[in-house]
C-alpha cells in the first residue's frame, strides 16, 4: 500500500512538471485578407497536448480606443478568422496559449486589415468594341493597405477567358477596355489591392457592348385629333444587337407618364391612340438592351382641334366709356395648342394679341359712344387658325360731355332769366 501511494505521488509531480509553463504559439501569420475580415495562422507550441486547454485570441485597432476583442479556441486550433474589422486599420493580434497549470506569453502579430471595397461603378458602352468603366474610392482612407486596382475582365460565353487590367491608385479611376465583341456580355469584377497583393472584397458589374446607340429622327405627324404617328430611325452597325423598343408619352399637366414596350425588334413606327384633342404631350423613344437604355431627347407635340371651331364664345363688356373687356370660352378645358389669340376691332383697324393661357383682355383708348365690331382669332402651335368669331359692343356717352351740356344749359338758363327782368324793367319804365 505504502509503495503504489508513493507511485501515485511520484506520477502526478510528473504530471505537473510536464504541464508547468505551456510555451507560446509560434510562425504567427495573415493567410488572408477581405475589406472586412483577417485570417490568421499559427504553429502550436512544444507542449504536451494533455497539458493545453486551447488559446485565446484578441485583436484590437490602434488607436481607436475601443477594448479589445476576444475569442477562446479549443487546443486543436491553429487559426482564426477575424470579423467585422474596420476597413484598412493597423491591427495588433495577441494569441495566448491557455494551459492546465497557467497560460504562456503572447505571441503578437501586428498587420494593415484589408482595403476598402470599391464603392459604385459603371460599365458604358462607347461604340461597337468599347466600354468605359468607371468606379469611386475612398482613396484617403485607404492609402495605407492600398496599392492599385486590378479590373478582371471575363467573357461570359468563355468564363476561363479573362484578362486583367492594373490600374494606378486614384479617387475617380476611369478606363477604356477596347478590342471588345459586339453585343457581347462581359463579367467585370474591381478589387483594390494592398501591398502584400490581397484583395479587398470584389465588386462586380456586367458589362454590355452594344451595337445600337440613341434613336434618331424623330418625327410626329396628326393622323387625327387623338391620333400621332410617331417614327424613329435607329443607328446599325455591320452586328445588330438583341433590343426592345419602348415608347413613352405624357399629357402636359395631366395624368401619369404612359410606356408601351413592342417584342419586334425591327419596329421603327408606332401610331398613339387615345389622345387628348389639342392638348401639349412630351413623347419619347426609348431602346432596351441587355447592356443600356439608350434614351432620345423627348419632342414636345401639340395634338390638333377636332375641327376649327376653337373658341365656344366670346363676350365684349363696357368697362368704362372708352374701353372695352373681353372674355372668351376654349372648347377644350385645359387644352394647350393654342399659342396666342389675335383680336382686331373696328373702327379704326387696330389689333393685338395675347398669350394662348389667357381667357380675358381689356382694349383701351377707344371713343366714347361708338359701336365697335370685334373679331377674335385663335392661332395654333402648328401654326393654323380657328375660325374667326365676331361680337360687337358699343361704348357709353361720355361723363365730360354730359357735364359740358349741362353747364351750357345752366348758362342759358341764366341768359333767359337776366333778359326777362331787363324787359320787366324797361316796360315799367316805360309805363
């Protein structure tokens, strides 16, 4: 009995002798790198795998003065990934080796996390074998773990056939890819690259070499009031890519902007239908492919009236002896093909004209008591006239006259009654 206790005693001095002091991880490295994540790997120690209980872990950013941040790993670990990590920040990674009878010293790392992901880019296409692409960068905060940008450019139709474009750190990179197949799609993938050569997280975009450009040639043509025959032109090249045309219209100050998309690519003309009758529309003409919108410039047109009656009546009021107001009815509500009215009176021949928005006008500088013929015409924004419509209206006596005849009258009355009392008189003394 006496002799297995002393074993016993002798075993577990053993035991503690052996565990006593684990010793630190060694050959600690970055193996790799995202915008926003660190990987890193290390060697365990020299220690007896019974005496480890696993490792610790911390990473922290100088200096922004947060605490840092922890993760215990069983003792069979030899890495680590490191998460949500602030975009290019000098990082210090501890790895401590946790054991049975006490921890080791830690083996620290110090490392730039990865470069900043590339902010929003665009793909254009330039003619039938170009692309512009074009990204931003934060490059102020990233110039310490940046340096270039690589541009991957891979055929969709042939994904191991790729080339890659180097391109110099800056905050608005732009570059041409030519040499390209017509109505080709193409895989771009932007990374930004540190001075140890990883990548920061991909940005990708496609990229579309069309063979089409903006319509042209418009042209609008009244097949009737509510009916505009819309043609168009479209630029080909020698390779005439996949496209859909689409044609939008919108009713000035009315409803809601109207889009219809045709599945026959060769469509080149389209008649609108259900239109308002002299009303302003803004029509456009789009043409949808894999790669881009290519949008003509919108063309203004004014529907016409459905005949030349345009204006409901007309109405001349007296405002005062020597001027005359008129108003006027549009058959239309809301209509805007008329560019201005024209109105003429007689006598002597005069005429003026307003704007087609306005639906009264005064006339002055007229002669008192005189009976005016009015005519009033509307002119069109495609440059015809309405028929004409005539009213009359005739101006007051004059206030000044009437005020002159009195004062006449007065004076006579005055006369009258001064030569009655000289008869009086002169007959008394006659007498």
């Amino acid at each position: 009995m006496l002799l297995l206790l002393a074993a016993l005693l002798v075993s577990r001095a053993a035991i503690q002798l052996d565990c006593a002091g684990p010793g630190s991880v060694t050959q600690l490295q970055v193996v790799n790198l995202t915008s926003r994540t660190m990987a890193v790997r290390w060697s365990p120690p020299d220690s007896t795998p019974q005496c480890l209980r696993g490792y610790r872990v911390c990473w922290s950013a100088e200096p922004d003065g947060l605490s840092p941040r922890c993760s215990e790993l069983p003792a069979d670990s030899t890495a680590a990934s490191l998460a949500d990590m602030a975009v290019c920040a000098n990082y210090t990674v501890e790895v401590v080796t946790l054991g049975v009878a006490g921890n080791s010293t830690a083996a620290v790392l110090s490392s730039y996390s990865g470069a900043g992901p590339i902010g929003s880019a665009s793909a254009l296409t330039v003619n039938e074998s170009t692309l512009s692409v074009a990204w931003g960068y934060d490059v102020f905060t990233n110039q310490p773990c940046s340096a270039h940008f690589l541009l991957l450019v891979c055929s969709s139709a042939q994904q191991d056939s790729c080339s890659n474009h180097t391109v110099a750190l800056q905050a608005t990179p732009e570059v041409l890819l030519t040499g390209l197949a017509v109505c080709h799609q193409y895989q771009l993938t932007l990374v930004a690259v540190d001075h140890r050569g990883l990548w920061s997280d991909p940005y990708q975009l496609p990229g579309y070499v069309d063979g089409l450009g903006e319509p042209t040639d418009i042209a609008l043509v009244d097949v009737s009031s509510s009916q505009v025959f819309v043609s168009w032109t479209l630029p080909r090249i020698d390779a005439v890519c996949s496209h859909e045309p689409i044609l939008c219209h919108v009713r000035e100050g009315g409803e809601a902007r109207v889009c219809q998309s045709f599945a026959t690519e060769s469509l080149a003309s389209f008649t609108l239908t259900e239109l308002q009758a002299c009303a302003s529309y803004s029509i456009q003409v789009v043409i949808l492919t894999p790669g881009n919108n290519f949008v003509a410039s919108p063309v203004r047109h004014s529907t016409r009236p459905t005949n030349s009656t345009l204006l409901a009546w007309v109405e001349a009021r007296e405002v005062s002896d020597t001027s005359l107001e008129l108003t006027w009815l549009h058959m239309y509500e809301g209509a805007t093909c008329v560019r201005e009215y024209s109105m003429c009176w007689e006598p002597p021949g005069n005429c003026t004209s307003v704007p087609g928005s306005a639906t009264s006008q005064q006339l002055t500088g007229l002669q008192p008591q005189t009976t005016y013929i009015l005519d009033m015409t509307a002119l069109l924004t495609d440059g015809s006239r309405s028929d004409t419509v005539t009213t009359r209206a005739t101006t007051s006596t004059s206030s000044t006259t009437t005020a002159t005849d009195s004062s006449a009258v007065q004076l006579l009355s005055r006369i009258n009654i001064g030569l009655l009392l000289t008869l009086v008189l002169f007959f008394k003394t006659s007498a």
